[in-house]
C-alpha cells in the first residue's frame, strides 16, 4: 500500500508542537488543560526496541530470564550459555498497523544459536523493518518522489559460563536506517544513518525447592544498544541509540513429571536524556546555541545522565521504567499457553496492554502465536494483530532436554 508523507509539513509541525507544548508546560502541568504534559523519552532507530517474537510478545514484552531459546539475542544473549541443544533457528513475522489496513509494513526476525560446549555458545540475528512504499511531496504537494524506507540490523554474539549458576554475553551489532534517502527538505539531502553497537549482559540460575517439587529461580541484567549516535544529515547534531538497561525475573516451577509453570517479570529503562520541558529556553540551551544541552551529550555521558535528569526528579525517573509481566504454562514440553501484560507511565508514551499466546512443539518444529489486547484508547501498531514464530531445534534428537 503506498502512502503519502509531506516531510517539510511534519518537520515544521514537530518543531512548532514540541515547542507550543514546552510553552504550556509548567513543572510537568499543562497551563490550559490541566492535565499532565507528556515528556516521553525518544531516540533514533526505535525499531530496534520492538519485541521480534511471539513468545516474549505473549509474556508482555517479558524475555530477559526466560528459559534460553533461539530469540535470546533480543533479550539477553548471556542467556546462550545455559542452553542444552545443539542448534536452534527461529523465524518471526510481524505485520505492523494492519488495523489502519496497511498491509506492506511489517518487522522480520530471524535468529538463533550454535553451542560450542558445555559452557560457551555463539548467537545471531537479523532483524529487518519495513515500512513500505511512501509518495514524499514538499509542503505545497509537490512530489519528491517515491521510496522504500526500511532498517534493519545485523547481530552476533557470545555467552560462556563463569560459574554453573552464572553466565556473560557480549554481542555486537551494525545498524543501517534509510527513511527518505536521496529526499531533499528545505535544502537539505536526507541519508541513511549507520550505527554500530554493543549489548552486555549477565545471567544467573540456580536451582530451589517449591515446598517438594523442583524449581529454578533466573535473575537476568542487559544492557542493550551501546553505541554512536546517527543523523539523516550531514548535521553535528546527532540522534541517540535506544540504549536500554534491562532486569528480568523467572521463576520456573517443576509441577510434576508433565507439567511446569513459569511467572516472570521485565524492568527496563532507555538509558537516554529526557527531553528537557522548562518554558525557559536558557534552561534547556545554556549555552545558546538553538540545540537543547541533552541532546549534545556523548553516547557515555547521555547514559549518566538519564539516571537522574527528569525535571520532575526521581519521581519521574521511575515513571520511565517500563513493566512486563508473565505466566507461561507447558503440558509435556509440547503445548503451552501464555498471558501477560505491559504498562508504560501516562506521560512517557502510555502503552497499556494484555497479551495472549500459544505455542505448540513436536520434535525439531516449533510454533509460537501471541495476539494483543488494548486496554487503553491509545492506539498500539500491534492492537489486534496476531503475529507468530517458527522455530526449529535441530538438537531435538538428541539426548539433551530443554533448559
């Protein structure tokens, strides 16, 4: 499906918007209405934060402590080192806005690992955005031309044991975004942005009791997205990564013979500046340069800095910690249904909602199904979209079982 994008109008319109909005707003109230003013932390490439497949997608966006499958290069590669099979591949699709009847944009994952020994594993993944054919016109609807926007990233990495109950991943990653390459707006040619980036992470397992049935107790930390900032532009002024800290919780109980039962729950936290909303402009431009000072930190000191720069304190910096949560239920390690939910604070993006999923195994082929349900009125790209997994573990013949 083609569409239109009128790319000086929406410049324009963003600047005049994000600057009547920081006008209206007084210590994060909105003078006119009275409601509280929305202060969201953005980034570039945002794309690269979206859940790529439908068992996390099911939990509530929850991954990082899971049991390690052939997605765990999203969440948390250190996750690699605990796993019992050879060699697992896994395939997602995610149509993206088909409530809004779009039907050419859509998120592709494909994934998986290679275990080395006993204590080391090696993962990949390819992640391909699309967000199809555009019509760009200037403000007066003249046209510029016809595009393909689409990002995608290319990723590898590593996990070894440092213990038998603790593991450490390292993954490294190349980012390529092209969203209106070759377009000129108000002079200026709009060009890819590349990236590169790194993800740390660490694992911990160990085995519990709950009251005589067996247990396992994950706590897993991710740090996700360390890399250089990009611009479309040749401009200085560049644009961060969506660097994330994430702190995920298992707990997996043995029932019986046939039957395990899973509660797990994500924190997570974009370690970028928050937007600066003082009505003062010499509190957001010291230096008066017409460029807030949050945006010209480094990629290290931006990091820094986001732990304690909200303007309503660290009230606010806990209103930007995102929560998911999860129950997945398996009968015989062949069908298994999952329910979780996601809840963002009100003024930093408000994403509200249930999800929903199934997943069926038989010897070295996987399905995965997950399907979400708003609970707000703020529309999500993924409300009523059923997305699903293939997934294909190639050790299943083997005598190892799963994790």
């Amino acid at each position: 499906m083609r569409k239109i994008l009128t790319l000086s109008v929406l410049a324009i319109c963003g600047i005049l918007i994000a600057q009547n909005a920081q006008a209206q707003c007084v210590n994060g109230i909105n003078k006119v209405t009275g409601e509280k003013c929305a202060n969201a932390v953005v980034s570039a490439v945002p794309f690269l934060r979206i859940v790529p497949d439908s068992r996390g997608g099911a939990l509530g966006d929850a991954g990082i402590a899971t049991t390690a499958d052939a997605n765990s290069m999203h969440y948390n590669p250190s996750k690699m080192a605990f796993v019992d099979k050879n060699v697992s591949i896994s395939a997602t699709f995610t149509p993206w806005m088909r409530a809004l009847g779009l039907n050419d944009v859509y998120l592709a994952y494909l994934a998986g690992y290679k275990k080395l020994d006993d204590r080391q594993a090696i993962g990949f993944g390819l992640r391909y955005f699309s967000l199809g054919s555009i019509d760009f016109t200037d403000d007066s609807g003249n046209p510029l031309g016809t595009g393909q926007p689409n990002e995608f990233e290319i990723s590898a990495g590593y996990a070894r044991k440092l213990s038998e109950k603790l593991s450490a991943g390292v993954a490294a990653k190349f980012i390529f975004s092209s969203l209106a390459t070759g377009v000129q707006v108000e002079g200026v040619e709009i060009r890819p942005a590349v990236a590169g980036a790194a993800d740390l992470s660490l694992t911990y397992k160990t085995p519990m009791n709950f009251s005589d049935k067996k247990a396992d107790f994950t706590l897993g930390l991710a740090i996700t997205n360390l890399g250089n900032k990009v611009t479309y532009t040749q401009s200085n002024i560049r644009d961060y990564l969506p660097t994330n800290m994430g702190l995920g919780t298992a707990y997996r109980m043995h029932l019986d013979e046939f039957n395990t039962l899973t509660f797990t729950a994500d924190f997570n936290k974009l370690l970028v500046p928050t937007p600066c909303d003082d009505p003062d402009p010499l509190i957001c431009d010291t230096d008066e340069d017409e460029v807030a000072d949050y945006r010209q930190q480094s990629p290290i000191g931006g990091i820094f800095q986001s732990f304690g720069d909200a303007p309503g304190g660290f009230q606010e910096e806990l209103k930007e910690i995102t929560v998911g949560a999860g129950v997945e239920y398996w009968y015989d390690d062949q069908f298994a249904v999952r329910a979780g939910y996601f809840n963002e604070n009100y003024s930093k993006g408000n994403r509200k909602y249930f999800s929903v999923g199934l997943g069926l195994k038989y010897q070295i082929f996987g399905l995965n199904f997950s399907y979400i349900v708003p609970t707000t009125n703020r529309r999500n790209p993924l409300d009523n979209t059923l997305r699903f997994s293939l997934l294909f573990d190639f050790g299943a013949f083997g005598d190892g079982e799963e994790d």
